[in-house]
C-alpha cells in the first residue's frame, strides 16, 4: 500500500505523514532520529509543507516560566499573520513527552501545531539558545532573524510593564516583503537550551 | 435616665498599611566556601547539593512556587548553566540586603565561592559524583506546615486571573468567626496556586472596615496598598506575611496576636499573570495558643512622601527622612518599601554619640522581591538614637521596571504607577519606669508629630495624633488635630464622627450634633455615627432624635448592647416603658452584665412598678 520505500529524506517524511510510520519498519534510523515529530510522533518538516511560505518557529518549554508568560503573545502575533506565514512551537527537551506537550498546550489555548525537537535540528537550524526564542525563515528558507520576541524582558525576574519593541512581529513582516531584517537578531531572556538533555 | 458616655471609642487609627512578606529559618547547615576551597572537582553529590538543598529547594519542589523541582542531579543538571548564570549575578536566590547591614535572619546571600562551585561544575562537565557523598534530600510537607490549624478560613470567593497583562493586586476579606478573643501564635497562608502569587500580606481589620470597597459581601476588591480603621488604639505589631517558600511564622511566648470577634483578616496578594487564565481562592489556618501577650511590638512607619516628585527622566532622585527615637526600643525586622522606580535603599541608625551603623542597605531594589527581613538578633536602638532614611529613584527609560514609557512625573500614591518612600521597622518599645505611659503611644505620637513636621498635609498623622491625644486625655489639642484632618478631607465620615465624638466628650454639644449629623449623612449605614448621634442628642435633651438615631444604630447593629441600652433610655425618657423595657431587656440579653441597662431597668421599676 505504500510504494515509496526510502526515497530521500525530505520526501519520506511526507510519506510518513500519509502511511503512519510503524508500517515502515525498513526505514533506516538515522533518518527517524534527527528529524523533528509532531505530536503523534511523526516527523514532520515544517519548511515541507508550506513551499514558499514564511515559517515562524518558536522555541518553548512547558515548564519555563517567561515562556508560558508568552503565551498570549504568541498567539496575538499568529492571530495576525494567520494564512500568511506558518507557525510552529517547537519543544527542544528530550524530556517533555507528547502528552505534557498536549495538556500544556490545551491549558495555553494554543492552537498552533508543535513540534518535539529532540535532536535538536530546528535548534541548530535556528541557532536557538533560550525559550522562549523565535526564528524566521524567508519564503527560501533562509533564517532572517533569531532572538526574543520582544523586550519585555530584560533579564530574569526583570520585565517592563509593557515591551518597547517587537522585534518578532518587524521580522516577520519583512519576510513577508521579502526586504532585509534589521535586526536578524537579538538575545532572548528565559531558560537555556543547552541545559537539556 | 442616664445615658452612657461615648462607648464607641469614636477616636479611630488609620493605617496605611503595605504588602509585607519575609524570610523564616531554613534547617540545612550553611556551607559557604572561599575561593581557596573549591576542589579540583566539582560534582553534584558533594558539592553542589549542599547548597541547591539550603538555597534553592524551598522554592523550587513540586507544589511550590519556583517553575521547576531542583532536588535530584537531573533537576539540577538540566538548569546548570542557567543556574551559573543566575548565582553568578546575584539573581537567585533573590536575596535583596547586601552584606553591610546589621545580620539577619537565613540570609540566602550565596558567597563568591559558592557562586565559584558552580561554574566550576559546568567546567567539569557538570558531574554527578559518589552518590555515596550526597545529603538526604531535604523532605517538604504538602498541606498544613505546622499541622491541622484550630481554623481554617477560606475566602468567599475566588479571583480570576487574567492570562496576560501587568501584575494584580488583589484583596481576600476573611470573616474570622470567634465568639470570644483569642491569641493566635500563628497564621499560615495558603495562597492557592503559588505561582501566580509573588507574595501576600494579612492585616487584621479590627472594624470591618475595608468591607465597604467590596462591591458585594465576599467579592474581594482591587488595590495595592490599604488603608484600614480602628477603634481604639491598637497598632498592628506583627508583620503577617507569605512569600513562597518560607513556612509560617510562630511568634515568640508572649508576641501572640490578638483577634476579637467580628475582626476581618485582609489578605493583600500580589499576583502575576501566568499565561493562562486562572483562578485563585486562598485559604488561611489559624494556630491558637492559650499564652496570652505580653509584649507588644509596634510597626514604626518611616517615610517622606511628600518629597516624592521625581523628574521625568531622573535616573538619582533622593527621598530622606530622619526620626529620632523618644525612648530606647529593640529593633526585630525591618520591611523596607517602595514600587518600581526605587533603586538603592538605605536605613542606618546614627547613634546620640554621633556614630553611625548601617541597619539594612539594599543596592539594587526588586519589588517582585520584597520582604520583611528579621535581625538574627534584636538590636537595642536606645532613646536619642535617629533613624535615617534614605532612598534613591531611576525615573530614566533606562530603569527597565519603569512602568511609564516614555518616563511621567511621579509623585507618591497607591497605585503601580505612583511611588512610595517607606521604612518599617518592628520595635518593642522598652518600657521606661519614669512615665506611666503606654511605651508604644509614646512612639507613635512622636512619629505622628514628625510626620506633620515633615508634610502639614499628612492626613493619617492628623487624624491618627488627634486619637491619640483624645485617649490622653489632651481633648482640646485632639479637637485642633482633627480639625487640621477635616480641613484636608472635607467631609470625610470617619472624620466627622470622630470630631464630633472629641466635642461632645469636650462637652461642645451643638458643635458635636453638627459634625456627628455631617457624619451620619455622608456615611448612611456608619453605625458609630448614629450611635453617637444619639448620645449627643440625648445629652441635648432632644430624646425623639436620640431615639430616632439610636434605632437606626440597632437596625445597623443589632448585636449591639450598648445601642440597645441607650435605645431604652431614649424611650424612657419619651415615656415609652413599655418600649424602653423592651430595649434594655435585649441589651441585657445581648449582654447580662450590661450595667447601663440594669440600672436603667430597676430606675424604671421604681419609678413604675411592674404591673
């Protein structure tokens, strides 16, 4: 029933989506071990899907606490570019299983699609260090800007009563014009990537 | 008929009272190594779990307030560098006083070698080491800390956090259902979902006073600071707090608190949005001890709000204030306060020989961080001793907790936007055998008097010395001062009642109808108003309003046997026996020792024998 049997990488991922990946037990393991699973444990390609369009990832922790203080600006900024740029969570702990993902996802009312990055691909892809972080990839798939979402933070403990501004939201509608992003990065505030397992 | 003399002390104490919480004693040995010590190499088992299991533990356990558990090496390893990071600046733990003040209780300050340990453990590939090596976890209770309370009060209702936004200030009123007083050894607060709460502080509302900002009875009301009535002179002397982390407080033998029947408890949270919506219903247990008080501390407030008008965009604005002492007094804690623009924070007493000591200094102030901080030991602070305060302000763009952009003049109030200049301090006055007075009125009519000093426009100052002087005995100089709070709050209900109350006890019979009458209007349901209206009336000789006042006081109070009382005197005075039984005999139910009402039964009786 399912005819492609190790075709190149980035394919075989769609397919997996399609035929369910326990029907392939032929599929070698390093392709399932670095690439990036959706909650049901697919691999999923988040520059795949969407050719040509803008991706958004955003690097999130269930348990960092200026990550989930995000949430709802997370959500505004998909809000507003909903059906122009793609969205991904991405959760680079090992740790966190799916179904922590999933409560904690329904409890933040996200409805963007998340991703467990347990080899850390989209981590090195984006040079993420911190979550909460964000990358923004152009409609080539070339990353335009990676850091914090805005200055609310200015250290641990430390946040302004409002951000002054929004470096994410600038990013991302540049993509979208296609036109350079300044800045294409700034340092994010909140828990370290490389402590995780 | 005899009429009792104002029963209702119509004096009353305001406090502007703030949002406290503090640090209690943590069991693990403190190990603080210099630099010389750190070993070749550092591993969790020996080294790094000593310190996470005194220092970070606390906080950071299931259940409790910090993100994530630190307690296993996983735990541990999985936040190192961010852990380095956040010692190494003096982040975590959040430890405000730097190292010059006087010592305090489980300063959580971690030393340079420990902050050493740290990085060197990141160096040397954050090992786990012989597990032989490593302490007992510390255990942590869920539920009760110090057992099943004698009561447990849980708020009416819940609040709903909003999942965004900047932080709340919300206040829980407990209706605390004593038939009798008790002392009360201590009070554990559970603020519901820790991490929503930053801290809380309990004030005990001995007038039910703050019920008036609910907008229906158990709804809770908004607010950073409170402004809370009493009766009777009775300052609050304990600082009742939580902040995560920190089990309750049991206060000394003899430093019970006291809570009368038909006290509220106010619980003044400070919480923070999470993320998500959420809602909090806290609940708090009371711990009572037969040990009656003996000592009573008093909260000094020093402050200097009125040279609170910052510049916008001035990053080193100083706000000072000095109190010397009118008598020798230990000093306990000391609760330093101010909002977000407050950066440095100094408090240090200058000796009467002219030497100075650093009582607590506080280099680089966090609000999300305050706390009561207690002196390892009391400290004598003896009579002649000043007080200095000294705090500066950044009200620059450059002070990140700026809650104005672009930076606003700021002047002092209640609200997160204003700011404030505030020293507590905890003292037990010690009692001085040359003047009878109660040590602690001493303290505060001083302070009273400094704070006019420092601003003629301090409203609690004029009303709080007016009472004071009132129960002295010093009526004429109370009247003065109310007068001088009148004229700054016009019309205000507690105010007028209590000028009115000082006139009539000056025997100013028309002057006191006029401001009681004001009272009574401006307040409808202030029953104290009404109460002593109606003396003020009956003292007149206009008993058809005497009655009139003391009936809508019954109906204000029902409970009340001194109303009662006056009620029947009123209507025996109107002829109405049959009435003026009715009342006296209900007083006397209400309260069978009720001497008013007994004496004023049996001059009926002999007037008119029982038919």
């Amino acid at each position: 029933m399912c005819p492609w049997q190790i075709p190149m990488l980035r394919i075989i991922s769609m397919a997996f989506l399609f035929c369910g990946f326990a029907a392939l037990p032929s599929v070698p393991q390093t392709v399932r071990s670095t690439s990036p699973e959706n909650l049901d444990g697919k691999p999923v390609d988040p520059f795949a899907s969407g050719s040509g369009r803008v991706v958004v990832l955003l690097f999130v922790r269930t348990d960092c606490p200026i990550s989930n203080r995000y949430a709802p600006t997370i959500r505004k900024l998909h809000e507003k570019f909903r059906g122009k740029a793609d969205f991904w969570l991405v959760y680079p702990d090992a740790g966190e299983s799916a179904s922590r993902i999933r409560t904690h996802d329904e409890q933040f009312h996200f409805v963007i699609p998340a991703l467990r990055d347990v080899h850390r691909e989209l981590v090195k892809r984006s040079h993420a260090t911190i979550t909460p972080e964000a990358a923004v990839f152009d409609s080539a798939g070339k990353l335009v800007y990676h850091g914090r979402i805005d200055d609310w933070y200015e250290d641990f403990g430390r946040s302004r009563a409002a951000p002054t501004t929004q470096e994410l939201d600038n990013a991302i509608r540049t993509a979208l014009d296609g036109k350079p992003t300044v800045p294409d990065h700034a340092n994010a505030v909140g828990c370290y990537i490389s402590d995780l397992k | 008929m005899n009429f009792s003399s104002i029963k209702q002390i119509p004096a009353g104490f305001l406090a502007v009272t703030i949002v406290f919480s503090s640090f209690v004693a943590v069991s693990f040995a403190e190990r603080k190594p210099n630099s010389q010590q750190i070993p070749s190499h550092v591993t969790f088992s020996r080294d790094i779990a000593p310190i996470v299991f005194r220092y970070c533990a606390s906080c950071h356990h299931a259940g409790e307030a910090g993100p994530f558990p630190l307690i296993t090496y996983g735990d541990v390893k999985s936040h190192a560098r961010q852990i380095a990071d956040v010692t190494s600046r003096h982040l975590m733990p959040p430890w405000l006083p730097s190292q010059d003040g006087l010592r305090l209780e489980d300063d959580s300050h971690l030393s340079g070698g420990q902050i050493a340990l740290f990085q060197k453990w990141i160096a040397d590939g954050v090992l786990e080491g012989n597990r032989d090596e490593l302490l007992p976890a510390p255990k942590f209770t869920s539920g009760w800390q110090l057992g099943t309370p004698d009561l447990v009060l849980k708020a009416a209702a819940a609040f709903d956090v909003p999942a965004s936004g900047n932080d709340v200030y919300w206040n829980f009123i407990f209706r605390a259902p004593l038939k009798s007083s008790r002392f009360v050894r201590a009070i554990e607060i559970h603020p519901g979902e820790k991490r929503l709460v930053h801290h809380a502080n309990l004030l005990v509302d001995r007038t039910q006073s703050a019920r008036r900002q609910e907008k229906s009875p158990g709804s809770g009301f908004p607010g950073m600071e409170l402004q809370i009535e009493s009766e009777s002179f009775d300052p609050d002397g304990h600082f009742l707090f939580w902040k995560p982390g920190s089990p309750p407080i049991v206060e000394p033998a003899g430093l019970a608190l006291r809570l009368d029947p038909g006290n509220d408890l106010l619980l003044n949270a400070h919480l923070q949005p999470s993320g998500k919506a959420e809602s909090i219903q806290p609940s708090i247990g009371v711990y009572f001890t037969d040990q009656p008080a003996t000592k009573f501390p008093v909260l000094l407030q020093l402050d200097n709000d009125r040279a609170l008008d910052i510049p916008a965009g001035d990053s080193n604005f100083l706000v000072s204030d000095e109190f010397t002492l009118p008598e020798d007094v230990q000093l306990l804690a000391i609760y330093p306060h101010a909002h977000y623009l407050c950066r440095d924070m100094l408090a240090l007493a200058r000796f009467p020989d002219g030497a100075e000591k650093t009582l607590i200094h506080i280099a680089r102030w966090e609000l999300n961080w305050q706390a009561v901080f207690r002196l390892a030991q009391p400290e004598l602070l003896p009579h002649g001793t000043t007080i200095v305060m000294r705090y500066r302000y950044d009200n620059s763009s450059d002070n990140i907790s700026n809650p104005s952009n672009p930076p606003q003049r700021v002047r002092a109030g209640n609200r997160a936007v204003d700011e404030m200049a505030h020293l507590w301090l905890q003292v037990l006055p010690v009692a001085s055998a040359a003047d009878s007075r109660d040590p602690r009125m001493i303290l505060q009519e001083a302070l009273a008097r400094h704070h006019i000093e420092n601003n003629p426009d301090d409203f609690e100052a004029h009303y709080n010395l007016a009472a004071m002087l009132q129960l002295r005995g010093a009526t004429r100089e109370a009247v003065q001062q109310y007068q001088s709070a009148l004229a700054l709050r016009a019309g205000d209900a507690a105010v007028e009642n209590a000028l009115g109350g000082a006139l009539l006890a000056w025997h100013q019979i028309p002057e006191a109808i006029a401001h009681l009458t004001a009272a009574a209007t401006a307040r409808p349901e202030y029953f104290d108003a009404h109460y002593n209206l109606g003396i003020a009336q009956a003292t007149a000789g206009n008993f058809p309003a005497a009655a009139q006042e003391l009936t809508t006081a019954v109906k204000l109070k029902p409970d009340d046997a001194g109303a009662e009382a006056n009620l029947g005197a009123a209507f025996a005075e109107l002829g109405e026996t049959q009435k003026a039984i009715l009342h006296l005999n209900r007083a006397l139910q209400l309260d069978p020792g009720n001497a008013l009402a007994k004496e004023n039964l049996e001059a009926l009786r002999g007037a008119a024998p029982q038919r």
